[in-house]
C-alpha cells in the first residue's frame, strides 16, 4: 500500500461533516505515535495523514481513506476566472 501514498507537500480534499475542505499534507504517519495530544493510531496499512487545513491553518489527523489528492481544479478556477475578469477588464478599458 506504500506505493500508494500520498507526499508531503500534497494538496489534498477531505470532508469533514457536510462541507468539503482543501489542505496540504504535513506529515505521513505509519506507525503509532503522539502527535499533540492525540495518539495517531497508523501503520503500513492503514496510514494516516496530518493535515493543515488551508482556511483556518489547524492540524487534522485523517486515515488515508478519508483525503483523496487535489486535482488544482479550485485553484485553477478560481486563476481561470481572475484571469477572464481581467481580460474583459482589459477589454472594456480598450472599449
């Protein structure tokens, strides 16, 4: 399953309740251990991510089947829509 991980580094999705979060893994975990005042139960097979979430910059511990990898798509859209509103800016100032 190791072949499978996610990097540090790595923009992540998760949800957490009904609403869907962006983040980037800080750390893999695969082995049980302390991290603040939680013990991440991990290992080979079941690892787990620690994650800082992209909003309010707070640590979450998730197992891997809860995160999947970012595709950039908000990112991307969101350039995508920057960059139009300037070109339909730059056009109307042409105008």
């Amino acid at each position: 399953m190791s072949d499978s991980l996610l990097q540090e580094g790595a923009q992540v999705n998760f949800n957490i309740g009904r609403n869907q979060n962006t983040g980037t893994i800080k750390e893999v975990v695969t082995e049980e251990k302390q991290v603040g005042d939680q013990i991440v139960h991990a290992s080979e097979e079941n690892p787990h991510y620690i994650i800082e979430h992209s909003k309010t910059g707070s640590d979450i511990n998730l197992s891997a089947n809860q995160v999947s990898e970012s595709q950039g798509q908000g990112q991307k859209g969101n350039q995508g829509s920057q960059g139009k509103r300037g070109q339909n800016d730059d056009q109307s100032d042409q105008a």
